[in-house]
C-alpha cells in the first residue's frame, strides 16, 4: 500500500511492467503465500515465460487470476489495472467506447471488463446507518418526449413515473450511502430494507410519502413536505438528492442509456465511488482490488437481458 501509485500517470508506468502486476496480484489473493486452488498444496513453481504457476504435488497448471474477476481474460493484468484505476476515480464513470480507445480493445470488450469490475465494487457490509438518516427514491427511465409514439402514449396515461425502474437509498449524515434497485415504492418493500440498514431509534428523515409512515414504530422518523418545502430544521433529504444527481449525471452524460436489468450495478458503481470520496485515487483503486478475489461474472450472466429494454434518464 506504500508503495502504490497516486495519478494515473504514475500508475501506468508503474504497471507497464506485467512482472509488477503479477506479482501485485499474488499479494492480493494470497497474502500468506500462495496456494494451489486443487489441493491447497504450498508447494508451487512457476513457468516464467508464460506466467503460470504449477502445483508440484497436483501437477496442474493455474494463473494468479483463478478465483477473480480476471479470471479466464485473455488481456494482461496492466490493462485490467488501467482499467480498475479508470473506473474507481472517474468522478462520472467511464464509457466502455471510451476505455475501449485508451487500452486498444473493443467496446464490447471493454463493457465486459466493467461490468466485472462493477462486480467487484458491490461491497455489501452488515454494518448499520447511525444518526441522523436521510431515505428517499427516484426515478430512472427515459424521457417521454424521446420515445416513439405507441410507447409514448402509454406513458401518458400513468403518471411520469410509469415504466421507469426505481432506485431506493439511505445515506448516512457525513458517511455512506446505500442503495438498491426497488420493484416498488409501497411500505412492505421500503419499510423492511430501512429497518434492516438503519439502527434502531436512530433518526430518519424523508419525504411525506405515506409509505414511510410505518417506520414510527422504529425509529425517530420525521418527514418534508416538498410540496411546500424542502428543508425544515434539520429535516430534508437534501444529501440524498445530491447523490442522485451524481447517479443520473454519470447515466446521462456517460453511459447515455442503460438496460434496466445492469442498473443495480450502475448503482454499486456510483455507491462504491461516493463513500470513498475522502480517500485519494490510490486508495480508491487498492480498495477495488483488494474485493476482486472469490467474485466472478462471466459474459453468459451478463448477457441474460432478455427482453428488457434500455432506459434513458429523466
């Protein structure tokens, strides 16, 4: 960690070496030295023109990538590590055409590495919001004026949110958020998650949607009527607001549309990169590699849309 890379200058020559990066990668995966994934013998060589290494007790071959997100990619790890370092310290994210042009590959190449490294940034923790704590939900479809006439007639028949996914998030005054990808706004779905990510009796401040009146019964709920205010004392949901505004900037100004079955990633992204937000870039980008190891996406999963649409933002 001392000696990590703080620009991204620094960090593509200090990765150009795909010795380094190997070497940096077995740190990660095993700290206590390295184990054969067959028969966890710590007895390994290692072919060093082509960066294997091989069990002396099993026989069989494995790479430092077995068991990560990097697994099975025929790319080096100096383009995996540009690419981790990109989309940890983009402020709004980056396109896979973009990524595409910087490391010389495909843009179909380069949304698979995305998404894999999304995989690794879903950092899921049982530790609880305390305090004061914001609750609010969007919003995110397409613009009724963008679509084609069948489909805008439907949309003008419900309300403006008709159609649209909704995305339900907590944040915690002055630390983390979190957020997930909702079927609905009714209280049997928000109720429980708040209850399940927020301490008991702490406060909790929403809007006036009645779905939220379930949570007296728990906490220190106290609501905004935004119909006639915003804030009221220390009661708003202002911190939440701003969060969504950096979520649909980096869906609108970057990746331009989304298919609504990627959403919870595109929000994990987001997630990840704002309750890192005081740390420097270095530390973003050790704080993904270091959730790499015993996650893997392949392109099967991730290409099982069906029929499900891509969605703008409104």
């Amino acid at each position: 960690m001392n000696n990590l890379p703080q620009t991204l200058l620094k960090a593509v020559r200090y990765f150009s070496n795909l010795d380094i990066c190997h070497a940096y990668m077995r740190k990660i995966k095993w700290p206590d030295g390295i184990v054969c994934p067959h028969c966890e013998s710590k007895r390994i060589g290692e072919i060093a023109t082509r960066k294997i290494l091989r069990c002396k007790d099993c026989r069989k071959e494995f790479r430092d990538k077995v068991g990560t997100i990097f697994e099975d990619s025929p790319l080096g790890l100096d383009k995996w590590f540009v690419a981790v370092w990109s989309i940890a310290n983009c402020k709004n994210g980056i396109s896979s055409h973009e990524l595409g042009r910087a490391l010389g590959v495909t843009q179909k190449t380069a949304w698979f590495m995305l998404h894999r490294i999304r995989e690794a940034m879903r950092t899921g923790t049982f530790t609880k919001l305390r305090g004061e704590v914001e609750s609010d939900e969007t919003f995110v479809g397409g613009k009724a004026d963008n679509m084609h006439a069948k489909k805008r007639a439907k949309r003008i028949q419900g309300r403006g949110t008709v159609g649209k996914a909704i995305v339900h998030g907590m944040l915690e005054r002055g630390g983390a958020v979190k957020a997930v990808v909702v079927a609905d706004t009714e209280s049997n779905t928000l109720c429980p998650i708040i209850r399940q990510n927020v301490e008991h009796g702490a406060n909790v401040y929403t809007d006036a949607n009645p779905s939220y009146n379930m949570l007296a019964m728990t906490h220190w709920h106290q609501t905004v009527d935004h119909a006639t205010q915003y804030v009221n004392g220390r009661v708003h949901t202002n911190g939440m607001e701003n969060f969504w505004s950096l979520l649909k900037r980096a869906i609108k100004g970057t990746y331009i549309s989304v298919a609504e079955f990627h959403l919870s990633r595109y929000v994990d992204e987001q997630v990840f990169r704002f309750n890192n937000r005081k740390t420097g870039d270095g530390s973003r980008f050790w704080n993904v590699l270091r959730t790499v190891v015993g996650k893997r996406l392949t392109y099967r999963q991730l290409a099982a849309v069906g029929d499900c649409g891509f969605m703008g933002i409104e």
